[in-house]
C-alpha cells in the first residue's frame, strides 16, 4: 500500500522515506466490511501518523447533543461537532466565552466562520426544516433556539454600517445561489475570493430581509434598539467597518454592478 500510495499521506499530503520524513501508518477504512475482506486493497489507505490519530478519535454525528443527518455532515465539519458541544455546555454564551474552548483548534476567524454556518444550516440543507444554532440580537450570545431571546436571524440592526453589511452579504449570497462565479462577485463587491464564504456564510445565517429595504437603502420598519455587544460581537469599532465590508463607489455605479449579477448577466 505504501507503494501504490506513493509513501505520502492521501489526506495531507505528507511524504514519507525516502523523500520525506512522515510516520505512514495503513488505516483501515471500515471494520468488518460488508463487500469486501477487511484487508482488501479498497479497504486501505495510507496516512500519516497525526491524520490517523484523527481518524480514530474525531466526533462522530452520534456525539452532537442535537439530531444531525448524513446531509447535514456533507456541510458539517468535525469540529463543528465539538463546537455544538460547548455551546450545550455554555451557551447561550458570548462570543469569547466559546472561542477560548476551542481556540486549540481552530483560529478566531474559523469559530466565526463554522458559527454562522450551524446557524444558517438549515438554509444550506435540503430536508432540514429547524434552525440548528441561533445569535441574540440584543446580547451577542450564541446558542440554541429554544435558549435565544431574540433572534439575530431577520433582525435589522439600527447600526448603518452592520445594516450595509449583512444587506452586501445577501446581495452576494443571492448572487452565488444564482450560479454566478465567485470571482465575478467576488470582483464585483471588491472582496477576496475567499472573503466570499464568509459572507455568504454570513447571509444564510442572519437571513437579512433585504425585500424590505427601499432603494434608498433604509428599512421599511426598524427596530431603533441596537445593543453595543453586538458590535462588540461582531468586532465592528464605533463609527467604522472593515473596508472590504462596505459597499463601495457611487450608489449608481454599485447597484448596477450588484443588478447585472442578481440578473446573471
């Protein structure tokens, strides 16, 4: 196997002798399979010596505190299993409470991320009908539905930037479902290519109402309470936002770019 394979881990890609210096371990993929022998070649794979240790200790669907399907685990990573964990430990908790238990693991950034994807799981799955992990509009902290006051999920925050924000971010979110490219948007709303994710991430998480904003850009109804956690919780400093958050040029300019992608132009 180690021959076939290279002598190089099929899932980091780390070689072992002669040309590098990864412990390569054969793994097992099943235990008493049913098609074939437990040793066949099919049932085989090589790693190395840290990707196996993972392979036989991660989460499994059957660890998380809340029901997971095998659709759900297509979007799902591991570590999200571990991160609904501490949020049945702590939560609903702010943002730095569950970061610190995690923060081994996966950096700030990361734990955003795989946040707003549990909360907006159920907009990414077909078949899933609940919301898995919910944010307080008011507190900042995270956790589940039944625990949350009040949902950050359809909420329009009175913050004019954060508004923008989570608007540009189902703009880009509704662009991408419409089979734009990413790097067509991604040049369109003047973001990283991977800057995209984390707002379409972003957008089916908050589920921004964007239907009931005018073209002028302010909401038809607003809740005028905005609490400071959540800028807080967001890492938005007063009176200002990251440049690749908010929407740039003339707003002529801009909704012209923004109507050819929703349009598929």
């Amino acid at each position: 196997m180690l021959a076939r394979r290279g002598n190089r881990c099929q899932w980091c890609g780390a070689r072992g002798p002669p040309r590098g210096w990864a412990i390569l371990h054969v793994h097992h993929i099943e235990r008493n399979p049913d098609d074939v022998e437990e040793d066949d070649p099919k049932n085989l794979a090589v790693t190395c010596r840290g990707c196996h240790n993972w392979f036989h200790h991660r989460p499994m669907i059957t660890d998380a505190p809340v029901p997971l399907t095998h659709a759900d685990m297509q979007v799902l990573l591991p570590n999200d299993v571990l991160l609904l964990n501490v949020l049945d430990e702590i939560g609903p908790a702010p943002f730095r409470d569950v970061f610190v238990r995690m923060k081994v693991l996966l950096s700030e950034p990361a734990v955003r991320e795989r946040l707003w994807v549990l909360m907006g799981l159920d907009r990414m799955v077909a078949g899933r009908d609940e919301q898995l992990v919910d944010q307080d509009a008011k507190s900042g902290a995270w956790g589940f539905p039944g625990d949350v006051e009040t949902s950050a999920r359809g909420y329009v925050p009175d913050d004019r930037a954060l508004a923008f924000q989570r608007a540009e971010d189902e703009l880009v979110r509704r662009a991408l479902d419409r089979g734009c490219s990413r790097e067509h948007v991604a040049s369109v709303f003047d973001v990283s290519r991977r800057n995209t994710f984390h707002k379409q991430y972003r957008a089916a998480a908050y589920a921004f109402p964007l239907d009931e904003f005018s073209r002028g850009g302010r909401p038809v109804e607003r809740d005028e309470e905005m609490s400071a956690t959540v800028r807080e919780e967001e890492d938005i400093p007063d009176g200002d936002l990251e440049p690749v958050e908010t929407w740039g040029g003339e707003p002529d300019e801009t909704n012209s770019d923004v109507s050819d992608l929703l349009n598929g132009d």
